[in-house]
C-alpha cells in the first residue's frame, strides 16, 4: 500500500474512532435500533412489509457500525506497515 493509502487509512481510523466513542453517536444508534425492534414487534400480523423494513432499518444500523469497525481495523494495519516501513529505513541507514 502507498504511503498516501496508509497515511489517509490512519485518518479514516481516528475519525471512526472518534464516532464509536461519542456518546451522542453511539447513543442514537442504540435509540434508533431500539425503537425499529420495538416498531417492528408492534406490526400487525400480516403486515410483512413493515417487518422486513423494519428488519432491514436495524441491519443497516449493525452495518454501519461494522464499517466503522473496519476502519478502525484498517487503520491498525496501516500503522504495523509504517511500522515496518519505518524499522526497514532504520536499518538500511
């Protein structure tokens, strides 16, 4: 990966950090989810549509905080490869 491509990694990592520590975030995130778990236990037995709605809505709130998670990841591996990059240009000084 370029030195650019690790450099915005890292970037990307603190910034998704950053989020999963808010407690405004993460607090509407949990109220969001709560409230389409409760919508969707309150549809009518035959209304699937709003249940698979529903379902989808608390799947999208999962995947973003997964996303920021690989970030996060993403950006641990980008700081091991500066960390290599840097102790191959110690050495080779």
């Amino acid at each position: 990966m370029s030195e650019d491509n690790l450099t915005s990694a890292l970037y990307r990592a603190t910034r998704a950090s950053a989020l999963m520590n808010d407690d405004l975030v993460t607090g509407s995130l949990m109220q969001l989810e709560n409230e389409y778990i409760t919508a969707w236990r309150g549809t009518a037995v035959r209304d699937t549509d709003a249940r698979e709605r529903l379902w989808q809505a608390v799947q999208i709130v999962g995947k973003f905080r997964d996303h920021l998670r690989l970030m996060i990841a993403d950006g641990r591996i980008a700081q091991a490869e500066i960390d290599a990059m840097a102790a191959r240009d110690v050495k080779a000084a």
